[in-house]
C-alpha cells in the first residue's frame, strides 16, 4: 500500500513535470526572440545603398581597400560633409567627392540625339515630351543633357554621366563650339550680319559669337552661326534685337561631331575615338 501510495505520489510529481514542460514552451517561445530580431535588421537592410569604399572602387579610382584608407584620413566627402567611417553606406545619387572630384560608379556614357520638335530639353518630370524619353532605352547610366535646345528648336544634343565633359561644354570661356542652321522670317541685313559678327552690347553686357554667315545658295534668311554658349535662348535674344524672328533653329553640328547617320528623333553611342576628341580639346 505504501509503495502504491508512493507511485502515486510520483505520478503527481509527474505531472508537476507536465507543468514544468509547460514553461519549457514558454521559454522555447522566447528563444524564438533571435530569429525575430534577425527579421528586423533584414527589413532595415536596404538595397539601394553601397559601402563607400565600394562606391570609389567601382569608379575606377582605386581598390576597395585603398579607398577604406582613403576614407579613415578624411580624403572622401559625402554631399559636403567629411566621412571617416568604415562600412558608411551611400545612395548612388549621394554626391561622393575623392579629394575634391566628384566621382560616380556608373559607367560613363555618351550620347548623341537627333532631337525633333516638340521635346523639352529637362530632366523634371511633369513638362510633357521630353529629350529624357527618346533616350530613356540607350544606357542605364544616369545621363543627362549638356545644354539645352527649346522645346521647338531641333538639332543635335550631347547627354553624359561625365562631370568633366559637362564642365568643358559649360565653361563660358573654353566652352565646346555649336554650329546651328538659323532661318529668319526675313532677310538679314547685311549691316545687322556685321554687327553681330563683330559683337554687340544688350543693356551693357557684350554678346558675341565665334563665327556668323549666310547659306550659300540659299535666301538670305538662312545662316549659319557658331556659338559656345550652351543654351539657344541667347541666339534667339540676338535676333530679337535686330528684329528678326526665328522660324527654325538646328544645331547641325557640336564641337566635330554631325547629324551623320542619325535620323531626327534617333540617338547614337560615340565611338571611342569621338568621345577621346572631346576630352582633348
């Protein structure tokens, strides 16, 4: 009887045990507390940034174990603030400077477009037609254009990721040449041509081009004028001086580069040997 009784009380033991198991699932529940908490670090990971040592080396600067040291003396800016963090993650439109240079990690693209009426030159979103969407399929680099042509204006226009083209286009004393075919409403005057050529005041600032002329065999209304000035709204302020009206505009020609091969509305790559030009004038 008594060991009856005994193993019954072993039996109760037992199913204290039970209970015993019972917290046991409670605290597996808790153990459980690492895989949530791996959950949230992966929610918080975001896959459009990159290591800064990355970042330089894809530009082409140097490795990623440079860059890293790089970084730790102060060499690297990160939209004007000094970074000096190992593993300090960026966004590819951050503005990363290496020693004062901008430097990007995409690959450098350049293209040509054959822009036709009817687009505007900008890269805002909201303004109807835009060159941005004849180039939209030519690379995946983010491009954008050098200049700009109105939105009725037509002709040849340069797009780029390379800040050094950009600057060598944009520098208004050793800026790239543009050759555009202009046609007036009217006949230029001979005495209005010279004085254009020669250059000009508009409420005291001098306005000049490299090179004007008419068309050979053509009206007198047609010219050919070189320019360095980048945007076109500047030809169209020196014919309104003299009173003409402009009724088409065409860049024909930018530094060595022509309409060669590339139907109005098309786009083309530049050769390598094109793209080695603009970098050596």
């Amino acid at each position: 009887m008594s060991k009856q009784r005994d193993n019954k009380s072993k039996g109760k033991t037992s199913g204290r045990g039970g209970k015993t198991n019972s917290n046991h699932k409670k605290s597996y529940v808790k153990s459980d507390a690492p895989k949530q908490k791996k959950t949230v670090q992966k929610a918080n990971s975001n896959p459009d940034l990159i290591r800064l040592n990355k970042y330089i080396a894809n530009s082409g600067i140097c490795s990623r174990r440079d860059a890293d040291m790089h970084i730790s003396i102060g060499s690297v800016t990160v939209n004007g603030k000094v970074v000096s963090e190992m593993g300090y993650k960026v966004k590819l439109e951050d503005e990363v400077r290496f020693d004062g240079s901008r430097v990007s990690p995409e690959k450098k693209a350049y293209v040509l477009l054959n822009k036709p009426k009817g687009f505007a030159t900008t890269t805002s979103e909201g303004k109807g037609r835009t060159v941005m969407d004849l180039v939209s399929n030519a690379t995946n680099s983010r491009i954008k254009p050098i200049g700009r042509l109105g939105r009725n204006s037509m002709g040849l226009l340069l797009f780029t990721n390379d800040d050094a083209i950009h600057n060598k286009f944009t520098n208004s004393k050793n800026g790239v040449t543009r050759l555009f075919h202009v046609e007036l409403d009217k006949n230029l005057k001979y005495e209005d041509l010279k004085k254009i050529r020669e250059g000009f005041k508009i409420e005291g600032k001098l306005i000049s081009v490299e090179e004007i002329s008419y068309i050979e065999g053509s009206p007198k209304k047609e010219l050919g004028l070189k320019i360095k000035n980048t945007g076109n709204s500047i030809i169209r302020t020196i014919f309104e001086h003299f009173k003409y009206d402009i009724i088409k505009l065409d860049c024909v020609m930018i530094a060595e580069l022509t309409k060669k091969d590339i139907p109005r509305g098309h786009w083309k790559h530049l050769t390598e040997q094109e793209i080695n030009n603009l970098k050596m004038m």
